[in-house]
C-alpha cells in the first residue's frame, strides 16, 4: 500500500512559522503543499507586515472556501504580530487575528477539515497554579495588549467553529533566515552591521524575562503533535526556560565577545502596554508526545551569528 498524502493548506504562508512548517512538509512525501509558493496560483495575494513576499488573502471568503475545500489539513499562521504593530493598525489587527481564524475554522468546519490554529501566550495572565507561569488552563488576561486581545477573540471562535481544531500558543520564537522580528535576531544583525541601524530603543525593560524557542524546536512540536493525532488539543510551546534582556546582552559579551558599543547605545525603555516577566510552561506538551527542545539560546545565537556570516 502507498503512503498516505495530506492535502495541507497553510494560511500566513510567509512568514517565519509557516515557512519553516513547510519547508519540513517537503521533506516528508506525506504531505503535499497546496499553496506552495513556489506554484500557486492566484491573483488574491498580499503583503504583510511579517512576511517576505505575497500571502494569500486570508479575509476573502471565496479563496478560502476554496483552498480549504482541496484540503485534508489547513494550518492557520495568518495574524498580525506585535504589539506596536497591532496598536498602529488596529483595524488590520482585527483582520487579521480575528476575521482570519473565524473564515478559516468556519470553512474547515463545513468541509470536515482538520485545522492547525496558531495564538499566543500574550493572551494569557499567570497562573492559576503557579503566580509567575502561564499554562494552557490560565485564565485571559485582563487588560491584554491589542495584540493580545484579538489573538484570543481568533483562537475562541477558532475553539467554537471546530472543536477538534489543534491550537498551539508559541512564546517568542526566533532564528532562521525568515526571521524578521525577533528582538534577539535585531540585536545580532545590528551588532554585526548587518541591518536594523534604527534600532536604538526596545520598549521592554532589561530586567523582564520571557521564554525563547528556536524555531527548528517548535517544527519538531508540531510533527510530533500530528504524529500523535492530537486534535482538540491545546498547547503552550516555549523553551521552558525564561531569561531578561539584560541576561541575553552579557550572553552575547561574554560568550560571543559582542563589546562594541553598539549595544550599548540601545535603550530598553519598558512601556505600560508590553508585558513584563512572561514565563510559559511546556509542560502539556511534554507530557503528550516524546518532544523535548533541545536548541539552547546559545546554540541558537550561534546559528543566526552564522547565518549572517
């Protein structure tokens, strides 16, 4: 008997998550690319503030129905990410987070189409178990960022339209050449001089810490999720391991000799409307599927001062 082919569709097909997704789907004859980019073909393409070239338009409801009918598995990476972002743009904030995954889960709905659902931890208050970690039974927050507020509209429709729908919540993934929005990834290029020159202020403070995960680690997470058949699911994906900005600068002097004063001119000036220490468990994850992260931030580090080489 042959392999059985998924049909997959990936919405947000360009940015750093779905591409990342798609270029391991290649390398498994199991599945098959529907909109790859490399042969779609359709004039209702955009651009995003996070991708590096046109998108399928995730609000027209003709191409959705459409592409979700040729599916047996659509992944939703669509979304308007950061809280600068989402505060300058408002209306493209609801676009894109909430109009985006309410048209996706509901054609997937009508069709009996499996759907993978990207949110966010930045969605999410601490707790109830532990007051300084976020786990997938956190209550919302209650004053959330506008990113965050219409990540979680999306993801609650996503969880109304289809029950079954397989939701991942990742925390600040960064590294790989599609990475264009990780703080870390500026640091490096700007040190190196290889890009981000007005980057001189990051509205976080050095003090707060958050929870960074490679890329290749969160790929891993999703196969392994798949593997294990995993729908109506809910999942945190973090490294399990927070640490400050400020941790982060004495890694890069200490352990990549970045002395210049380069990243000393910059300015971490924390602002009321970004999140301070954000903490994420992986618990769940870890207990359900034989995943692990296994790239450290310095290895991490290393990857991107190697890319940029």
């Amino acid at each position: 008997m042959g392999t059985y082919k998924v049909n997959v569709v990936i919405f947000g097909e360009d940015s750093l998550i779905a591409r990342n997704l798609a270029d391991a789907m290649r390398r498994d004859p199991k599945y098959i690319l529907i909109n790859d980019y490399k042969t779609i073909k359709t004039s209702k393409r955009k651009m995003t503030d996070l991708s590096w070239g046109l998108e399928i338009d995730a609000t027209d409801i003709d191409e959705v129905f459409r592409l979700v009918n040729s599916a047996n598995l659509v992944i939703n990476c669509s979304g308007l990410v950061g809280t600068d972002k989402c505060l300058n743009k408002p209306l493209e904030a609801y676009r894109s987070n909430v109009l985006t995954a309410d048209l996706i889960s509901r054609s997937c709905n009508i069709n009996g189409t499996k759907l993978i659902h990207f949110g966010t931890t930045a969605s999410y208050e601490p707790g109830p178990n532990d007051n300084e970690v976020i786990y997938e039974d956190s209550p919302a927050r209650e004053h959330p960022t506008l990113y965050g507020a219409t990540k979680l509209i999306g993801e609650v429709l996503v969880r109304q339209n289809l029950p079954d729908a397989m939701i991942f919540r990742p925390c600040f993934v960064y590294g790989g050449a599609r990475d264009n929005s990780s703080i870390i990834k500026k640091l490096i290029y700007k040190y190196l001089g290889k890009g981000y020159e007005n980057l001189n202020e990051i509205p976080l403070g050095l003090e707060y810490k958050k929870d960074y995960l490679y890329v290749d680690d969160l790929v891993k997470a999703v196969f392994g999720c798949l593997d294990e058949g995993l729908y109506g699911k809910t999942f945190n994906i973090s490294y399990g391991s927070a640490i400050s900005y400020g941790e982060i600068l004495k890694l890069l002097r200490d352990n990549f000799d970045f002395k210049s004063p380069v990243l000393d001119s910059i300015n971490f000036v924390a602002k009321k409307d970004y999140l301070k220490d954000h903490i994420v468990s992986n618990k769940k994850l870890i207990e359900a599927t034989l995943w692990k992260p296994t790239i450290t931030l310095t290895e991490g580090i290393k990857r991107i001062i190697n890319e940029a080489a």
